[in-house]
C-alpha cells in the first residue's frame, strides 16, 4: 500500500444487521431514543422484534421509568416522557415519545405493556383502553371497557386490571370492573355495600396481596382478596388523603402527604415518617414510584416569576433497620425537565416503571 493512499473509512453501518442487532441490544434503552434519530436502519432495528429477542437470549431485562404530564399547548392530551441521559453527561433528562390522542386517566403496568385507561376527548367520555408496549414505544387499541370513564382509580393485582368509578350514575353493579390480560376480557365485579360508591373521588393500590380502595365522599375503606370484600380499617390512620401519592417496596406501603414521605405500620396501624429525607422543597405535584427495590420522587417546583416550572427527580434507596425504622438515602437527585415556551407545564400526572427486555 502507497504511503499516501488512504484507508477506506469504515463504519458500523457496513455490518449486517445480525452483528447490529447484538451491539444495540448491549445499549440500555434509556439511549434508544436517541440512537432512533442517527439513520432509518437504527430506527427500524430499535422496534424490531428481533432486537427484543436478541437482548432476552443476553438477558438484559431492565428498568424503564416513564413520565406523563399535561402541557399548556395541548392540555387536552397528556404527553409521555422516557428518563433518559443528558447527551455527553450522566445526568437524567425526561424525552418525549409517542403519546395517544387521548386525556386518559387511568394507568395500568402489566409485564413490558402500560394501559392507557378511559378518558376522554372533547368533553366525551371514553371507553377505550390503548395500550403501550414499552419495548417498542408503540400504541395498540384493546377491549374497551364496558362503561366509559372519565377519571377511574385503577390498580393491577396478578394480571388483572381493577377499574373503579370514573363517571356519574354507577350502581354497585357497574361501579367496578376487570380486565384479564390473559383472556382480553372485561366483566363487572359487584361490591358488597353501596357506602363505597356515590363520589368522583377515589384512591387504591395493591398491597398485601390485595387491592384497597378508598371512597373520599364517604371516607371508608374496603378491601378485596381472593374475590372477597372486607371492610378495612386504614382510612381513620391517614390513608385516602387528597392529593397523595402512593407506592408499595417490599410489601411496604409509602405515602407522600405535605412533602413529607411516611410508611405504614400495620402492627401499630399507623403512618410513621420515613427518617433520613428532609421536607421536599416543591411547590406542585409530588409523584412517588417503584424502581426495583428502590423510590423514586418526582416534584414540581416554580423557579421564577414567570411561573416556568422544573420537574425533579430523586432516587432514594430504602433500608429497614433492625429497630423496626425504616431509612431512605438519596442516591441522586436532578432537574430532569423545565417547561418553558411550547413545553409549559401544566401538571405532573403520572409516574410509573415498566420492565422490559
């Protein structure tokens, strides 16, 4: 070879895409977003089915923390966001993905797919259910429900999806109904006493193997196991404050009320502060989630006169100590999203974890 000849320059897109796909299924999907905007070959292979198959032969099952807000310039739909990282940096950024034309209230995670629930469109009350597969980012349509719902409580409980009001004129006939995800089948599940239903307002969430709900209007508490009701006693200790967030780690039951995070002692039946954290310094919407074995907390926050909002966000790794209290440690905290211009934030809505492959 010349001394001045050149070497023919050589890049990644020259490999097959066998040998693409093994290299992309080693990126974690944080990344994927980004990399879907180099080439129309990487945009395509990133939704194949193919890469899934390939990072479930490496086992490389991971996390991904999803975020839906509502904007100013469309408040009728929400609009979803991946946790990334910043270009060139370790810091976490919130990135857009595709969202439904869809103001659905209620959200379900069930294994790699995320259910969007009810809603509504121009003052229309929706039945629809679409579903996201977080693996591909794309949407479905599923079986709709059978009463349409505006602003339903929902919560998941071995496979099945519990939808809970959401609309007015409901009897304790329709008041609540499930999804199986395995049959694709929607039936109503009658509930023991009319005390629970006649409000707008409800919470619920799985812990113990069952599925709580809270009626705000009446302030009780009813609980549901193995197809069962049964009054429930949380309600007086704290449980069904508005505006709460909640989560459960390790069949432990978190709140977050006033910026101040607290856990449930079923012993003492009551709500004790969960030590290490100080008071978070937001002025909005707090968000708590489960990532694996640890919290996240998402918070609004006003950062000058002009009302732009920040959102942060903060990992917080949890450790029961042999006394009975239970400690969290801030792992990293950061601002992972400033509205401004065509972005300004009208409200942090949801905040969920899917685990995907």
């Amino acid at each position: 070879m010349d001394d001045g000849e050149e070497l023919p320059v050589k890049t990644i897109l020259m490999l097959h895409d066998d040998l693409i796909l093994n290299c992309l299924a080693r990126v974690s999907r944080s990344n994927h977003p980004t990399l879907s905007l180099v080439c129309k070959r990487f945009h395509s292979l990133l939704a194949s089915v193919e890469l899934y198959q390939t990072r479930t032969l490496l086992g490389r099952t991971e996390r991904c923390f999803y975020v839906c807000l509502r904007l100013r310039t469309d408040s009728k739909q929400l609009h979803w966001f991946i946790l990334g990282q910043r270009q060139y940096s370790s810091r976490k950024i919130l990135v857009q993905i595709l969202s439904p034309n869809s103001t659905s209230a209620g959200i379900a995670v069930v294994g790699p797919n995320i259910d969007a629930i009810g809603g509504g469109i121009k003052s229309n009350t929706l039945s629809s259910v679409m579903v996201m597969d977080s693996r591909s980012h794309t949407w479905r349509e599923a079986p709709s429900m059978r009463v349409p719902r505006m602003f339903p409580s929902v919560c998941t409980l071995d496979g099945k999806i519990y939808v809970m009001g959401g609309c007015d004129n409901l009897d304790s006939m329709n008041w609540m109904e499930v999804f199986d995800t395995k049959t694709q089948t929607w039936e109503f599940l009658q509930i023991p006493s009319e005390e629970i239903f006649g409000g707008s307002a409800y919470e619920s969430v799985r812990y113990e193997g069952t599925v709580y709900v809270w009626s705000e209007k009446k302030d009780v508490t009813y609980k549901l196991h193995e197809g069962r009701w049964s009054a429930a006693d949380m309600s007086a200790n704290g449980w069904g404050w508005p505006g709460t967030s909640y989560c459960v780690i390790e069949n432990v039951l978190y709140s977050c009320f006033v910026h101040k995070i607290r856990w449930y002692d079923p012993k003492e039946r009551v709500w004790t502060p969960l030590k290490g954290l100080p008071s978070l310094p937001c002025n909005g919407h707090v968000k708590l989630a489960v990532y694996g074995e640890k919290m996240v907390i998402l918070w609004e926050k006003y950062v000058d006169v002009d009302e732009k909002k920040m959102i942060w966000c903060a990992e917080i790794a949890i450790k029961k100590r042999q006394n009975g209290e239970i400690w969290g440690t801030v792992e990293w905290f950061d601002n992972v999203f400033m509205s401004n211009g065509p972005n300004a934030l009208m409200g942090l809505v949801h905040a969920l974890t899917s685990t995907v492959w």
